[in-house]
C-alpha cells in the first residue's frame, strides 16, 4: 500500500498540506477530483487547504488504497500553533501594559458586546481596532476623549499606519460602539469626517458562464451546491448551513435562517433545482444538513469554495472571484430581467437599498441599448495593416 506523506507548507503566503508519494495513476486520479486539491509545479506536489474536515474526506477516498502519514504534518501544526501561543502571550503583556482605567474600560466593552449579541467577528474585530487606541493613548483615559481627539487619531491611522477608506471605517465603527453603546453618550461620533470608500462593482458571470460551470460539473453533490448559489443568491455561509427542514417542497420556498445580521427570509425554490436535489438525496442521504461531511457534519465553507474554484477551471475561467460571484450574478440577472429592485433587497436580505443599488452599475440592461458614436463613423479602415 502506498504511504502518502503529509506536510505544511507556505504556498503564494498560505499555508498549504502538501501531499508527497510514489507517482500512482489511481491515486493522483483521486487528488486531480478531490475538492480543494491543487497541483504545484514548483514542489511536483498535490496540496489542500488546511481543514481537518477534507483530510478526513481524504482519507476515506483512499481507504484501502494508500494510507496517510501525518506524523510531519502534526508537527508542523504544533510548531505553527506555539508561535501562536507567544503572539497570544505577546498580546496578553501588551493588555497588562495599558493603564488600569483603560484596562477596565476594555473589559467593559469587550463584555457589552458579547450582551448585544455581536457574531464572533465581529466582536473580534472591534476588541482589535479599540485595543489599538487604548495602545496609543497609553495611560490617557479614554473616557475623556472628545471630537477633536478622535478626528486627530483617525488622520493618525490614515496618514502614518497607513489604513485603507474600508479599514478606517472599521475603526470609527468600532469607536462609536464604546462612545454610544457603552458610555451610553449621544451620536457625537457621527460628525467625524470619514473617508470616501472605493466604489468597486460587483464580479458577476454572464448566463452562459454560469450553465458552463453547472452543466461541467458532473459530481451531483457540487452541482447542487452552485445551482443553489445561483438559483436564489445564497451566500456561501448559507449553503453550508442549510438543513433539510428548511426546503418546503409543497410551497416551493427555502428559508434561511439566522443568516448575516441573524435575520430570517425566505426564497423561491427552482423547480430545476428540486429536481436535483431529489436525485442527489437518493445517493447521498443527508440526515440533517443538506449538505454534510464526513461524519454528518456540515460541509465547510472551505470546501465549498473549492467546488466553485474547480468549476471555474473546467469552465475556463480566469480570474479572482470566488463562489460568492454566483449571488451578484442571480442578482444582476434578475434586475435584467425587469425584476423590481425592492424585490431583489428582499430576496438577497440587504438591509439597505444602497446596496442593492450597485447591481444596477453592472446591469446591461440599459447599457445593451446604447450604441457607441464610435459606431456611426463611417470609417475605411483596412483590416490588415
């Protein structure tokens, strides 16, 4: 039987299993179809995403064919994972620096916003950004901060740690939580000049890229997952968390729950996809999630991610993008469709019109009746030079 070596690697800056065995057609069979395998020119090695979930996969493919050496992998996670230990240590002697005061005012916040009910990145991501001004203030209270501080410390990120329009707004975001959700103090923040954010247009995939990408993939259970992408702009979190409860068959509709911002709604369900999935759930019998690991666990986000990046190779795309492109597309399809915009908020669960709005920036609904001056020039320009 062959022995299949596994290791950590950086790869392109990520960290990368990579897999080292004797050239075996059966097994390099099994890594080329395997989602989220890769093939390295530089190390002639396959190589997946660190996630236990899809070595477990992995390994039951290879049952009986080869068998996985993960003595130098689980190394390499221990040394990755004690250098982690002293950035926490690093961390926690940089938290023992702060001055008393702010100490507790950081214990305040971190604690009211586990109270509100914050999801864990974002509580993560707010203790970072307020930690950084607490840092900076050093044995300052940040208690008596005013306007004129705050405005002095956002030019301060901007202009010497070099953040970026988005990564301010996080920033100020994460101040005005302290000002007015834990000092309870009026929306003062609200006045502080912020940055302009970049208007970047949504990746959306033309009709035929996206029929390319389904009709190519021939495994049922990955085809399912970009027909439900695309049927009904499911975010990726959404299709990994689906169970079988939440299709209604007999009113044709799929309720996501708690989804971004633990909101409820609720979609069509396509007469096409139903018909897939009942196919699908005769091979695989899922028993609560529509889509499950090994074990009965929920497929990771990871993973699912992969079935699109595979789909984009067999269907030749290039370019960044990844699965969440298949929500701008059912978005932008049915606004060229004439569907109403409000409609389109509801289906995609936007709080705000605004962001339901930029779709109409890649529609080319308007844009197809449109022809270019250029056009109507009568040119007698030889094709050849």
């Amino acid at each position: 039987m062959i022995t299949i070596k596994l290791s950590l690697l950086t790869h392109h800056n990520k960290e990368r299993i990579f897999a080292s065995f004797p050239m075996d057609a059966v097994v390099n069979t099994i890594f080329k179809k395997f989602p989220g395998a890769r093939w390295s020119a530089t190390h002639r090695q396959w190589h997946l995403p660190v996630d236990k979930q899809l070595i477990k996969e992995l390994e039951a493919l290879l049952n009986g064919i080869a068998r996985l050496d993960t003595k130098l992998l689980k190394q390499h996670l221990l040394e990755r994972n004690n250098k982690n230990q002293s950035a926490l240590v690093t961390c926690k002697a940089i938290y023992h620096l702060l001055s008393n005061e702010n100490k507790e005012e950081l214990d305040i916040y971190i604690k009211t916003l586990y109270l509100k009910a914050y999801s864990n990145n974002t509580i993560k991501t707010y203790r970072n950004e307020f930690t950084v001004l607490l840092r900076i203030l050093g044995s300052h209270p940040v208690k008596s901060l005013g306007q004129g501080h705050i405005k002095s410390y956002l030019l301060f990120l901007l202009t010497r740690l070099n953040y970026s329009e988005i990564h301010a707004h996080t920033a100020i975001n994460a101040i005005k939580f302290y000002f007015e959700q834990v000092l309870k103090q009026p929306k003062q923040v609200y006045e502080i000049p912020r940055p302009k954010k970049p208007l970047s247009l949504p990746k959306v995939h033309a009709t035929e890229v996206v029929q390319q990408m389904i009709v190519e993939t021939e495994n049922i259970k990955h085809r399912c997952m970009l027909m439900l992408a695309y049927s009904a702009g499911f975010r990726v979190s959404e299709i990994v968390q689906l169970q079988l409860t939440d299709i209604d068959s007999k009113r044709m509709i799929i309720t996501i729950k708690r989804a971004k911002g633990k909101k409820d709604r609720q979609v069509p369900l396509s007469k096409i996809l139903l018909q897939q999935l009942r196919l699908y759930f005769k091979i695989y019998t899922p028993q609560r999630y529509l889509f499950e690991g090994k074990g009965g666990s929920k497929y990771s986000i990871r993973s699912a991610q992969e079935v699109f990046n595979q789909a984009k190779k067999r269907a030749g795309i290039k370019g960044k993008g990844g699965i969440h492109t298949l929500r701008h597309s059912y978005a932008t399809h049915l606004l060229e469709s004439g569907t109403d915009i409000r409609l389109i908020q509801e289906l995609l669960g936007h709080n705000s019109i605004k962001t339901t709005v930029r779709y109409t920036h890649v529609s080319i609904r308007n844009l197809s009746n449109i022809s270019s001056p250029l056009d109507k020039l009568k040119l007698d320009i030889p094709d050849k030079e």
